[in-house]
C-alpha cells in the first residue's frame, strides 16, 4: 500500500509565477490535509478537504492561494502570482479519520 | 486554538527520560503524537481516544487525560534515534480537523 505521494519534491518558481502542488492520498483515504511549514517551525494548517468539497480552509490566505479535491485524480494545492514569503515546505497528509499520515512534502522556493 | 506544548526544546543524554505536554483550551476527542526528523515529514506515532487510556510501543507511551485535557508523550531510556521535533495534534469533535502544537524539539547525546 503506497504511502501519500506528493510532486514535486522539489519547486522553484520566479516571483509572479504560480506553483502547483499535488498530493495524492493513500488508497481508500477520503479527506486530505494541507500545511505549511516555514523553517525551524511548526506546522500550520491550510485546508481540510474531501472529495469534490472544502471542509475547513481557515488556514488559506485569502488571496493567491486555492485547493481542490477532485473526484478523479490528486489534490492540488495551487498557489498564484508567487512571493517570496511563499517559500515553504508544504505538507499534504490524508487520513482515514484522525491521525493522518504525511506525505514527503513538497519545497517551495522563491526566487 | 492551538495546543500548547512544553517544553520547547528538551537537550538529554543516552538512557535518559523525558516528557513531552500538550494542553488544550478546549475540550479534546483525540490526541496523537508525531516525530519530525529534520528535512523529513511528521511521522505519525500514536492517537489516543477519549476515555483517558495510555498506549505505547517500544519505550515511547502516550497518556490522555480528558478533564484536564492534556496529553503526555514519555520517552524512557532515550536513544540517539529519538532526536527530532515532537508534534501533538488535537481534534475537538470526532469529524473535525487537527490542530498542531509549536513543536518541542528533542535532542539526544551520546
């Protein structure tokens, strides 16, 4: 059983771009978790999804950023006109109910 | 709201213990437990339920207390693997989302 994936690993943008991340959860897992994690720091939740629906999304900024579940295919955390302030480890986790396994996460520079 | 750990940072020898808290403003459901190794992702290690039980594995065990909605992490005769950045996780109903505690950052010396 796979674990949760998620690509790139790796992801540098020029300021302005936009940055897609995919997370792919582990099978039969219906709800799917965003973090971000700035160095040296803890994890601060994002978005809380099931399929084809956002479930919690306090933790988005209201600007730039969006994530969607859809019923086909992996979550998408998408992140417009990037700054240098985006520059992150962005963690996606799935869960069956609760405790949630965590994906390799995926580094965001900025450039 | 976000949990509150403590400590922040706790520095230890081979064989020696620690603790690790977690306390909510709020009334929890469940707790679990993770460990973050530098430049990895949180590694899930325990959840514990309503209903105050303890559990563990190895010499890393969890309590959960419900009134003072609390949650311990004790790590007996550390070793060197233990090192990294421990998470508690907090849900307040059974279909909500977790909220993460800072962090307390574990370090183990030879």
């Amino acid at each position: 059983n796979a674990g949760v994936m998620q690509n790139p690993r790796h992801l540098v943008r020029r300021r302005g771009q936009e940055a897609r991340l995919r997370c792919s959860p582990m099978k039969g897992h219906s709800h799917v978790y965003w973090y971000r994690q700035l160095p040296e720091e803890g994890l601060k939740f994002m978005v809380y999804l099931q399929k084809e629906n956002i479930i919690d999304e306090s933790g988005m900024p209201k600007e730039r950023f969006s994530a969607e579940f859809p019923k086909e295919g992996p979550s998408i955390l998408r992140i417009q006109q990037v700054v240098r302030g985006d520059s992150a480890a962005y963690f996606c986790a799935s869960s069956p109910s609760g405790f949630q396994y965590f994906g390799p996460g995926t580094r965001l520079t900025v450039t | 709201q976000q949990p509150v750990q403590s400590p922040q940072a706790v520095i230890l020898r081979e064989g020696e213990d620690a603790v690790i808290n977690c306390s909510s403003s709020k009334a929890l459901y469940s707790v679990h437990w993770y460990r973050q190794k530098h430049g990895e992702a949180p590694v899930f290690l325990m959840i514990l339920l309503k209903g105050g039980e303890q559990k563990g594995h190895d010499k890393i065990s969890a309590s959960f207390n419900e009134k003072k909605q609390q949650s311990s992490l004790y790590l007996t005769a550390s070793q060197l693997s233990y090192s990294g950045t421990y998470f508690c996780g907090t849900e307040n109903t059974n279909a909500g989302k977790s909220t993460f505690g800072d962090g307390t950052t574990l370090t183990v010396k030879p």
